[in-house]
C-alpha cells in the first residue's frame, strides 16, 4: 500500500505581507487624511468670492476748504491697478512683509524656517512666517483667530489663490483691500485720509508708511500715534535699501522729507456728529455718504484751542469747567465753527446744541428789538432806570446807580434791568416779545410774564446766535445749518437751507446794531473790543453766576459763547462781560 503525500498549503512571501499591509494603511490613511481634511475644512469659506466684499456703509465729513473732518464706517477708496500707482508702494510692501514673494507658491517653508530660528534664537516671537499670499487669505475669508485649524485654511486658500491669480493679481488685490487703520480699506483710501492724496500720488516716504501699516494699523495709525506710524516707515525703508529696492540716498532724502501733516484735533466732533445725525434721520435709505459741509477750519481750530486754553487758565480759578462756541455765518447762517464743550473726547455732550440754559440779559436783544419793531421806541428815547414793582417782583440793578431817566441805548450798554422791564412794556408785554422771539427763529419755550425782560427763557446757544444774525444782516431771519452737499454714489444732491426771510425791519436791525457797537464800546462788553475793528454784541450774566453769555458779531460772522458748569454750580464772579467777551475777541484773533 503506498503512501499518498500531504502538500502543506504555501506561506504568503514578506514581500506579499507588507504590500497587503501598506495597501490597508494607505486606505485607511487616505480615509484619516479625509476626515482631517473635512474636520479642517468644512466651514471654509469659498475661496471663489476673492473679489467680493461686506462692509459697514461708510460716510465722511468734508469742511468748506475739502479737508477731511471725520470718517465712519468702512472707507475704500479707488481700485487701483499696479500701473496706477508709483512702483514705490508694491516694492515697500515686499521688502517689509515678505521678500520671497515672486519666488514661492503660496506657502515659504524658506521664510518659516527663518522665523522659527528668529523666535528660538530671541526667546520671544518676534517674526512671522506668514507669506502675503496668507496674509491675504486671512483678510478676505478668515478671523483674526490663531488655531491650528484657521492656519491650515489660511495655507489652502493660499494655495487656491496662488493658482487662481497671478502674482500682480494678488498684490492688486491685497493692496486694495488691505485695511490700513482709521476705516480705510486700500492703500487709495488710507493715502486720501491720512495725506489728502489719492494713492496715485504719494511719495516714497507716504508709501514706506502706507506698507508699514498692515502688521497693526492701530497702534501705527498716522493720525492717533504719528511717531510710532513715521518710526513704522523708517523700518519699512531700511528693509527697501536692504533688497536694493531703493538706493541709500534715496533712503536719506525719504527720512528727511518725513513730516505727517498737523494732527487735528477733535476734527470738530460735535459738528460732524450734528450733521450725520440730520442726514442719516432725513436719508436713513443712503449708503455711502460724503457730506460736503459748511464748516471753516481756521475758525474752528481757533474756536477749540482758545476754549480750551482759557478753561485751563482762568477757567479753572473762577470755578468754571465747560463752556461752547458757536460762529455762525450772519447771511445765510451757514455754520463755520461749533464748540460743544471741554474736550469732544471726554464728553461729546453738544452744549451748544442740546443745552437749555437761561441766557440773562443776552435775551434782552429780543425784548429791545420788538419795542423798536412796534414803534414804541428807537435808540435814542428815554427810559427810567428807576426801582419798581410787579406783583411783589422787584429787579435788581447790581451796581447801576440809578439816573432817573436814560437812553434806550445807555440802557441797553449798560444792562440795567429796571429800564429793560420798561421796554418790554412800550413793546407790547411779555406776548410781544415771545412773537418777536419766534419772528427770530427761537423754537424753545418763552415765559409770559415781565420776568423774559431778564433772560428767564431757557434757549440753546446755537439758536440765540442764529437769533441774533437778523439783528446785524439787515432784518433777515436765517436757519443754522451745517451741509452743503451730499454726495452718494457718485451722485451729488445740493443741501439748500430754506431762504433768509424778513424776519424785522431794516431800520429796526440797523438800531439793534448801533446799539449793541455801543455794549462794546462803553457798555458792559468792553472786553470784547477790537482795535481797529466795528464789533458788537450783548452780555448776559444768569442768577448766582451759574452761566455767562457773550453774542457778538465780527465782520460777516455772529459768535455766540457759553461759560458755565454742567450741573448749574456757580462760578467765582463770571459775568458776560468778562471771560466771554475776551473769549470772543481771542477767537477772533486767533482766526485772523
């Protein structure tokens, strides 16, 4: 019997074991890589919205002369190609944010290992490895967050851009994206608010500062920190002599040439804030504004820096913190400058606007203007200046020694109360005055009883200077305001203010005018004089000294000032004809 043989079955090679092995790990690789992937890019943005944007609307203040007062929202200037814009500006922002630009694919594994030795070598971070093309991938799509997970989006989308747009492309687009600080998106927009050029023409130092900008457009901004912006471009042109993008010579006449323009101040905040609130209530459906307004510069700066200056001073000796400002354009009542306080930065509260206070005797112009209206009385008539009575009332005159009968003029330049109680009666009463108060455009409330002869009514500055522009413009009655023109969407729409009307007489103005020269010039508001120069104007002084007027007028222009404290506490003997009238005069001179 033979033996039949048994074929043991056949092992599986190494070579086969270790493919079989590599495919399963492959698959189970390519299955891990996938849900890593997912897990990194399943709220990615689209990368094909490259060009396309939200933003917050934007508007910007322009004052009479162009100059820029005040932007919000989100600003973008003109889109710009590379051939409009002095070569200067691209080669600024390689040499400082990344040199191997033309050279890599989106990502610089040169340029990260160079910062990881930098770091490591300093103990602190202290460079990044970040390429533009990244750079540019976090501003259109991603936050400001640094996870591992928005560093990986930030390397694909780089990666997607990189072979979507060419290199000039992506500098195109980051240039005019790129937010640069104060609101302004695009090196156009941020050469427009921070040196009043388009970006077509700025020069290599503006453009040193512009590509300064990106690595912390706050802390570098050219208007709120302007050494750390100029020592921010110093950097940027040592780095441009480094790549040989500019010469050391050019390098030494950039940095000799940097001068930022002069920081302003509050940029008239109260102002724009005044005017914004009136276009967005009147055009809420307008999206991008530019508000073309009346405002004068020159007056404004030496409205703000003399208020702020004598409230420093004597201000703070005779117990007075706040005070406002108004230079009203006596014609068409175009307002030039408006001071609403101390500092627009600690307390935007507009006085000049939204404050009620009594006026005193600054009031006194309107019950004087309707005796004359009515034909009661002129300049030249006589009043008594003597005590009287009215249902247990009885004004005082402060140190007026009473002469028995003077001029309605003397009365008025000297402020005697008494006498201004008379002329109220020779007007028509309490009604007479309220309507002549109406006829000059006072809208708050007026008393109906003698006691408006002395300024009991409670008005804004800006309305009791609008007042008395009728009184010194020959009789017209005007509407403060501050917009010229609105332009939005390339379209401009005039801002018509409603005509002066007839508001008094000429011969009535011209009788409140001589008569308010004569406060100036022997009266009660002395201080306010100019040499050389016809002013006029009326003081007013309230109870206990709580508030201090002085309404003037100079040349074509009304001045209306406010001294006081915000919660009614009295001041050390400020009176009308005091630090008022020699803040109008200051501000005049400051002007001039």
């Amino acid at each position: 019997m033979s033996r039949t043989a048994t074929a043991s079955p056949r092992r599986p090679s190494l070579a086969w074991v270790l493919l079989r092995w590599l495919i399963i790990l492959g698959i189970w690789g390519a299955i891990a890589l996938g849900a890593v992937l997912l897990w990194f890019t399943h709220d990615m943005p689209r990368p094909d919205v490259a060009t396309q944007h939200t933003r917050r609307p934007a508007a910007a203040v322009l004052a009479a002369d162009g100059s820029l007062l005040m932007t919000q929202g989100d600003l973008f200037g003109e889109v710009l190609t590379l051939r409009d814009m002095p070569r200067a500006i691209p080669d600024a922002l390689i040499a400082i944010e990344d040199r191997r630009f033309r050279a890599h694919w989106g990502i610089d594994p040169v340029g990260v290992a160079r910062a990881l030795w930098a770091n490591w070598s300093e103990g602190d971070v202290v460079q990044g490895g970040s390429t533009l093309t990244q750079q540019l991938a976090k501003n259109l799509f991603l936050s400001a967050d640094r996870s591992l997970r928005r560093k990986v989006q930030e390397a694909l989308l780089a990666l997607w851009l990189e072979r979507r747009f060419s290199k000039d492309q992506l500098l195109e687009i980051y240039l005019n994206r790129v937010y640069l600080g104060g609101g302004a998106y695009g090196v156009d927009a941020a050469a427009r608010l921070f040196f009043g050029v388009s970006a077509r023409r700025v020069n290599l130092w503006q453009a040193a500062v512009l590509a300064g900008l990106p690595q912390a457009p706050s802390r570098t901004n050219p208007r709120s920190n302007p050494d750390a912006a100029l020592a921010r471009g110093r950097e940027v042109l040592r780095t441009m002599v480094e790549t040989g993008a500019i010469t050391q010579a050019q390098h030494d006449q950039a940095v000799a040439q940097m001068e930022l323009p002069p920081r302003p101040g509050t940029g008239g905040g109260w102002f724009t804030d005044w005017v914004v609130d009136q276009v967005e209530e009147a055009h809420p459906q307008l999206r991008d504004i530019t508000i073309r307004a009346t405002l004068d510069p020159r007056w404004q700066n030496a409205a703000e820096t003399r208020l702020r200056a004598l409230l420093a001073a004597e201000g703070a000796q005779a117990e007075v913190s706040q005070g406002a400002i108004i230079v009203l354009d006596a014609a068409s009542g175009a307002v030039r400058a408006m001071v609403g306080g101390r500092d627009y930065r600690s307390s935007p509260f507009n006085r000049a606007v939204a404050a009620r206070r009594q006026p005193g005797s600054a009031f006194k112009a309107v019950v004087y203007a309707a005796a004359i209206e009515a034909g009661a009385a002129s300049p030249g008539s006589m009043v008594a200046d003597g005590p009287l009575t009215r249902r247990g009332w009885s004004p005082g005159n402060g140190q007026w020694r009473t002469r028995g009968e003077i001029t309605l003029e003397e009365a008025f330049a000297q402020s005697v109360n008494t006498a201004a109680v008379r002329v109220l009666d020779m007007g028509g009463g309490p009604a007479a005055t309220r309507a002549m108060a109406q006829r000059l455009g006072i809208r708050s409330p007026v008393p109906n009883n003698a006691s408006v002869a002395l300024g009991t009514a409670e008005v804004t500055l800006l309305e009791l200077t609008a007042a008395y522009a009728a009184l010194v413009n020959g009789g017209r009655r005007v509407t403060p305001h501050g917009i010229r023109e609105l332009v939005s969407e390339g379209r401009a729409q005039p801002m018509r203010a409603p005509p002066p009307e007839v508001a008094i007489s000429a011969e009535t103005a011209a009788a409140m005018r001589r008569m308010m020269v004569a406060v100036v010039t022997s009266g009660t508001g002395r201080q306010a004089a100019l040499r050389g120069t016809v002013t006029g104007g009326k003081t007013g002084t309230t109870q206990d000294y709580k508030d201090a007027w002085f309404i003037g007028f100079f040349e074509g222009v009304v001045i209306g000032v406010w001294l006081g404290n915000d919660r009614g506490e009295p001041m050390e003997q400020v009176r009308g004809g005091t630090m008022p009238a020699r803040l109008f005069r200051e501000v005049i001179d400051a002007a001039r």
